[in-house]
C-alpha cells in the first residue's frame, strides 16, 4: 500500500512548529496575568494612599501610625531560604527543558519507557499510562509541562515563608510524585542494577523531598532538630547504597580488560553517555572516564564504596564537625559523578532536568544548614490571610507585591495544569498527529460525482442515496491485510465519536480491488472488522466497469501488482455535505498505523464531520 512503512519522525517540523506556537500563544497569556496582576497591585496601592492622606479617616483623630507589614517574628531561616530558592532555579529550569523542540514526540519513546524497561510489569502499565497520554496529546502534554514547572519554580521564588511558602511546598511535592512515578518510574527503585551512581533513587524524589520540607509547620525551622534527622536520613541512604555498590554479581566490579571482555555496568553506562550529542569538552571527559573505568573497574568501584561508606557514617553522626566535612565530601563525589557518569543530565535533546545529584546535593547542604543556623527562637506565623484581606490598606507594597507574585504563579501553574487534566479525560488523540503525517485536510467545494453500485447485502446505491445526511466516503481493498483494516478501524472509532450524530452520518467505502469484488469479499472484510454491526456503513461494490468509473470520477486508483500479490490505491477520504458537495479530502494514510494515529485520525474526521453536520455550507 501507498502507505505501508511510512512512520511520523520525532522531529516533525509541523509538531515542532505546533508546539511552539502553543508556547508562544500560552506566554502571551502568561503577559496578560502579569499585566493584570501588576494593575490589581498599583489599584490597591493607588487606594492605599488615598487611605492615610491628610484629613482622611484612617487617620483624623487620634493619628494612629499605621503598620507596613502585617507579619511579626524572625526572618527565614537560611536553610528554608537555600532549599527554597534552590529547588525554585531547578524547576525553572527544568521548564525551559521542557521546551526543547523534540519533547512533543520523544519524551515517551525516549525517557519514559527505557526508565521502566527493566522494571517489573506493573510499574511499566502505570508508565504506559502516562506515555500513552502524551503521545495522544503530545503538545498538549509538552506545553502543559512547561508551565507546570515554570510556575511551580517561580512560586518557590517569590514567597519566603508562611502559609504561601508550605503551599508552594505542597504543589512542588505533588507535581514531583507524579513525575517520579510516570516519568521516573520511581526511579528505577524497582528495577535491575539500581546504584547511586546512576541517579537512584531518582531526580524527582528530591523534589518531593524539598517540597514536604517546605510544607512543614513554621515552627519546625526553628530547632535543630530537622537538621539532625536530614543528615542522618541521608546518612542511611547512602550507606545503603554503599551495600547496593558492594553487592558482587552487579556488574559493578568489572570494567573492560580486553576487548572481547563484558563491559562492567559503570562502563556501559559511560560509554552509552559519550554517545549522547553534547559539546565535545564534556564528550572527552565522558570517554576518559570510560577508558579509565574500563581498565580499572575494580579499584573505581572500591573507591566508591569507601567514599559512600565515609559520607554515610559522617552525615549519621550528625554532629556539626563530623557533618561539616561529610556535607563537603558529599558535594565533590556528587559534582564528580554529575561530570564524568551522568553527564550533567539535559545533553541530547530530551533531558528533563539536571539528574538528582544537584537537588541531592542542596538537600545535605540544607541539612547542614538547618542543624547549624537553626533559629532556636519562636517564629510567630504571618497575618492570617482574612486579617489582610481585612486590613489590606495597612499591608506594605513588598507583601502586596509577593501576593501578586504568588497568584501569578499559581494562574500559571493552572495554564498548564488544566489542558492536561482536560487531555487525561479525553479517549481520542489529538488530530495533529494525523496531520503531521498526512498533511492537513484540503477544502473544496464541488459536487460530488455520481455513481450506481451496491451495498454488501446487494442492495443498490448511488450518491442520491445520501442525500441528507453527511458522508465520509473512502476506498478499501477487502482482502488487505496492511493498511486497508487499519483505515476501517479509524472509521469505526469516528463513528463511536460521533455518538447520536452517527444517525445522521453515511460512512461509505468503495472497493478498490478489480479482482476480489464480490459482495462475498465485503461481507468478511466487515465481519473480520467489526463493521457488520455499524449501521450507518456502506462497504460498496459493483462490477468492474462500474468501479473503475467510480475509481475515475473522484480521482481514485486501483493497480494491481505483478502476479496479484496486493493492489496499490488511493488513500484518503472525501467528507460530503447533506447538499452532495465535497467539502474536505484528507488522507488516509495510517504511516506505522499506530494506535495514537489511529484515533488521531479518527478525531480529525470526526471533526470534519461534525462541523458539517451543524454548519452545512451553502452553496
């Protein structure tokens, strides 16, 4: 068939073009949020002046100063504001990753399903899931991440403490389980080969992690202890991986001593990176540690167990000396393994974020600081939120403009949030894909040609026979095993979309095989796809003169290949209005005929289908 073989490339230029244009048109909503925030703001303090001017209630009589700020207590704790302002710059930036042109149609293929490749099947279906829903709505899904994770990093940034900081928190926690679930799958926790050196227990997770920490009570960042237990969770953790390193069996003991050797898991790991495209500076480090690896396995991965054991055993200490040189050793050994194992973790066009060893080393850093710059004193909440809204002429142009800030963010958030909450409940795929592959469908206006065939029960049919009803006529070999039950499949689909309106639709295919013709030949045909309890489907056939005049009149043919092996013909689709006018020609060209094409194409005509129904055009 036309068809057969031809897949939509990763790159597509029209889902590119598409997914960009989303950003910009999102971004400019992004503007208006601001400008109307920015315009709330000047509003109130505009209000707020002509409040206190002389001779005004607010301040005749008794001439009471009026308070600029409506919070009392210390200032953030340095740890809150590291761990806050840290992991608000990650965020941000993995949002900017998100807008690298290949996410549309790479992220599955390419991050997701290797993450759970050696997972067990379970987390694979939960990952599935998740891919499934972006490839069906691809720049949906690429452009909703963007904004997700932009407006939860500016969020981080814009407020220090109190009741908007633990809900910045809380958002940054629940938005980084689901990435560590569908996009991580969990990390590779349930998977083979789980080391530290590779990321585990997953970027995401530290997100999670920094987001419960920023959602706890104010009063937790007054005491030593949130230091003290973070450094001695991070102590077990890495003595645990430690073990994991040490485990014999794992690969991890090995390197490459001759080329006919089995490369060690650390060195395939390596030599995988070098491949990744990147700047060549960062390309010859990956590859002298792989050589270097290669040759001594064995004595790296002793280094590394010692080196995980000696943070471990520092960090469980929690004691400000002990933990201060650990904290230092935990910062290198995780800088060294970002550089020459991970490779700084967004080369190649479809990183997502900088790998977990910067948001773990701003976790020990944050330990740190939290058990040696703790407060130790009573943090008094900020002004209860009716209090302001109360009070709101007393509030400082600072809070007003954080408020301001944090509700521009959460708007944010929701621009991305909501089209993908949307697209979750959607069963169909977006009509890009189909259009990608097929271009996008041509308008016409003229009248559709007449023909004189019958159904598969015999019965016979012409254009008249429609009249009234709108019809989406294509051609279908019978006996096709390719491409031909794959087009009937998007028929079926679009007719299951249409629900009700299907009464009013005529889903006609005409035969396109001279050879295997037969009414015999239709009825298994719909049997085999499920189309014989479709009502409203017309699988027409005639003889061989009447066919291939129906074959010349719309612009189709039918040739059959050399011994009768197949028959190559015409793919696409004329959409007809009740008046008998073609009004749309698209193709039906499936590519790969994937399951996301499938009902990508289905929703297209569907579309087309529906604006007929409810907008007939005149003539």
């Amino acid at each position: 068939m036309t068809g057969m073989g031809r897949g939509l490339s990763a790159h597509s230029s029209f889902v590119v073009s598409a997914f960009h244009h989303a950003l910009w048109l999102q971004f400019l909503v992004v503007l208006l949020i601001v400008a109307v925030l920015a315009g709330v703001r000047s509003f109130m303090r505009a209000r707020q002046f002509s409040a206190v001017a002389p001779g005004s209630a607010e301040t005749s009589g008794a001439d009471r100063p009026v308070p600029e700020e409506p919070t009392v207590g210390v200032a953030e704790p340095v740890a809150h504001r590291v761990l806050r302002v840290g992991f608000g710059l990650i965020w941000l930036l993995d949002g900017l990753l998100q807008g690298q042109a290949a996410m549309p149609l790479s992220l599955p293929s390419q991050v997701m399903q290797p993450a759970a490749s050696s997972s067990p099947m379970w987390v694979q279906h939960l990952v599935n899931y998740a891919g499934n829903l972006w490839i069906d709505h691809p720049v949906t899904a690429a452009a909703s991440a963007v904004w997700i994770q932009v407006g939860i990093g500016f969020l981080l940034l814009v407020v220090p403490f109190g009741r908007w900081s633990r809900f910045a928190g809380a958002v940054s926690a629940g938005w980084g389980l689901v990435v560590w679930v569908f996009g991580e799958a969990f990390g590779g926790i349930f998977g083979q080969g789980l080391t530290w050196m590779f990321g585990a227990p997953g970027a995401a997770l530290f997100y999670v992690l920094a987001g419960v920490l920023l959602a706890l009570p104010t009063r937790v960042w007054s005491s030593r202890a949130l230091g003290r237990w973070l450094l001695r969770a991070m102590g077990l953790f890495f003595l645990g991986m430690a073990v994991l390193q040490a485990w014999p069996g794992r690969g991890f003991w090995q390197g490459q001593a001759n080329p006919h050797a089995t490369a060690g898991s650390l060195t395939s790991m390596v030599q995988g990176m070098a491949q990744t495209q990147q700047p060549s500076v960062f390309e010859a480090l990956i590859r002298a540690f792989g050589q270097f690896d290669a040759a001594h396995g064995w004595a790296v991965n002793l280094f590394m167990v010692i080196a995980l054991v000696v943070v471990g055993a520092g960090l469980l200490s929690a004691h400000p000396r002990f933990a201060r040189w650990a904290v230092l050793a935990s910062v290198v050994l995780c800088l060294a393994d970002w550089v020459f194992v991970e490779d700084l973790g967004f080369f190649g066009g479809v990183g997502t974020d900088p790998n977990s060893m910067i948001p773990m080393t701003l976790v020990f850093v944050v330990g740190y600081l939290a058990l040696t710059r703790a407060a130790d004193v009573p943090i008094v909440e900020p002004l209860r939120i009716r209090q302001a809204f109360r009070s709101w002429h007393t509030l400082s142009p600072s809070y007003l403009l954080r408020v301001a800030a944090a509700m521009g963010a959460c708007a944010i958030v929701l621009l991305g949030a909501v089209p993908m909450a949307a697209a979750s409940t959607s069963s169909s795929a977006d009509p890009i894909l189909t259009e990608a592959l097929n271009g996008v469908p041509v308008q016409e206006h003229v009248r559709a040609p007449s023909f004189m065939l019958v159904d598969q029960f015999g019965r016979p049919v012409t254009m008249s026979s429609f009249r009234g009803r709108v019809v989406a006529l294509t051609f279908l070999d019978p006996v096709c095993t390719t491409d031909c039950p794959v087009i009937a499949q998007e028929l079926r689909a679009a007719d299951a979309m249409l629900g009700s309106a299907s009464r009013r639709v005529a889903l006609v295919a005409i035969v396109a095989n001279p050879l295997y013709r037969s009414t015999q030949f239709t009825v298994a045909f719909d049997r085999q796809e499920y189309l014989d309890n479709v009502s409203n489907w017309y699988f027409l056939t005639g003889s061989t003169a009447q066919l291939t005049q129906a074959w010349r009149r719309f612009g189709a043919s039918a040739l059959v290949e050399p011994a009768g092996a197949m028959v190559d013909h015409s793919e696409f689709a004329e959409v007809i209005d009740q008046r008998g006018y073609i009004c749309t020609i698209l193709s039906t060209d499936p590519g790969q005929g994937t399951q996301a094409l499938r009902l990508s194409f289905a929703s297209l005509l569907d579309t087309e289908i529906r604006q007929l129904s409810t907008n007939p055009r005149s003539r």
